[in-house]
C-alpha cells in the first residue's frame, strides 16, 4: 500500500524531508530505504567535510546507477543528488561572496552547476574565478574539461596547456592533452608525436599508479611500434584497476 515517508524523514531530516512524498513499500520497507539512504549520506557528508565533493558526487553518481531498476530508490537518490548540488552551490557562492580569492569555491560552484546542466554559466563562473585567481593551474584545468565535454579539442588543449605551464606537476592536465593528441594519432607531424608522448610519460611519471595514465602512454607506445612496452605499461594498468575491462581488452589487441 501507499504509505507517508515518515521512516524516511528521520533518516535525512535537513535533507529530503520536504521533497519525498510517498513511497510504494511496506513500513519495514520504507525502514530499509531509510537506513540505507542515512548511511549513503554520512559517506556523502564525510567526503564533503573532507573537501572531497568529487567523490562525494560519484559516490552518489554510482549508487543512483546501481537502482535504475528500482524506480522508487533512483527517484530518492535523484533527489539526494539535487539536494546536494543545490547545496553546493549556494555554499560555494557564500564562499565567494567572503574571500574573492578562494579558488575552489569557483571549482566546486563550477562543478555542481555543470552537473545540473548548467555548462555555460559553470564556465561563467571559472572565468571569473580565473580573473581574481589567475595563476590557479585547477581553474584551467576545469575550464580545459568543459571545452572538452563541448567538442571544443583545439580550444581544450591550449587551455591544458596553460594548466601545464602554471603548474609543472599538474597530471591530469598533461594526461587530457596526451588524449587529445591520441585521437588524431594518424594525422600527427613527427614533431606533434613527440610532443604528444612527452605529455602522456609527464601524466605517468607525475602520477606512477594511475591506471588511466599508464593505459594512455601504452597506446602511444602501441601505435609507435614499441609492443614490448605497451604491454609492460598495459599489464601494469591493470594489475593497479583489475575491474577495467578496457585494459584487458587492449592487452588483448597488443597481443594480437
């Protein structure tokens, strides 16, 4: 039967408690729901207070991924997520308001705002962050992300770029430059390869047990011709992520 959400009211009571209506379960059900939500939010909580909102996010992400067969669960996870961004956002731009200089304000707004669909103003918003913050390799970095997320590659690699140049030891920045060059691989100038594997060993030498980095500079090892250690790079990609189908499928093309 339809019964109120009140088991769920307790489990988030600054949370969800206005925005749940129903739930299609029994009371020992709607019980359950409650006390998994609870502990999903204290993960959440944590993280956050951590300052760890990306993971807090993927956090929520994956569990709402997990119940796409469970409409009822999605639908309150979908809301927790909601709640969570909006929070974010309010948070961040009081942070804002204080100290004009607080870079990851302008980083975490940009994020939520991105994820609520709101890719343009999210850009908005690091562009103003760079303007008080101007030598932040992170901003770059976002901004280089969004570019790439609108198929703006050209646009995206001169921003990774500027990530680099402020900031030597920015890995991600190096690694999203190396796949730019990776998906036009064929049409490289031996002077743009260089360059290309140059970024994709500085991602792995910077960050030695990223799987993502590794796989990226075995490819280029792969297309150059130097089997040997792509698979050495591949084999150790996915001794450091075994859950990466990915990389044993491309260990299995390296092999071929």
């Amino acid at each position: 039967m339809w019964v109120t959400v009140t088991a769920l009211a307790f489990a988030l009571p600054n949370v969800l408690t206005s925005s749940l209506n129903f739930i299609h379960e029994d009371e020992v059900g709607s019980k359950n729901i409650a006390a998994e939500i609870n502990l999903l939010w204290d993960k959440v909580d944590s993280l956050n207070r951590n300052n760890q909102q990306k993971e807090a996010i993927n956090l929520l992400l994956n569990s709402i991924a997990k119940e796409h067969a469970d409409s009822i669960k999605h639908t309150v996870l979908s809301q927790i997520l909601d709640f969570y961004l909006t929070k974010e956002v309010n948070e961040s731009r009081q942070k804002m308001a204080q100290n004009p200089k607080n870079a990851s304000a302008y980083l975490r707004l940009a994020l939520a705002l991105n994820l609520l669909g709101q890719r343009f103003h999210a850009q908005q918003i690091l562009l103003n962050g760079i303007k008080n913050n101007p030598k932040v390799s992170s901003l770059w970095l976002k901004i280089g992300m969004l570019e790439l997320e609108s198929g703006r590659d050209l646009e995206a690699l001169d921003v990774f770029k500027e990530a680099i140049r402020l900031n030597h030891k920015n890995g991600e920045a190096y690694f999203q430059a190396a796949n730019i060059f990776l998906k036009k691989f064929n049409k490289l100038d031996s002077e743009e390869i260089l360059e290309a594997k140059k970024y994709a060993f500085k991602a792995a030498f910077i960050e030695p047990k990223n799987a993502s980095y590794l796989d990226t500079l075995a490819s280029f090892h792969f297309l150059s011709g130097n089997m040997e250690e792509a698979r050495l790079l591949i084999n150790k990609a996915i001794e450091l992520a075994p859950e990466e189908r990915s990389f044993k499928e491309k260990l299995d093309r390296f092999n071929d």
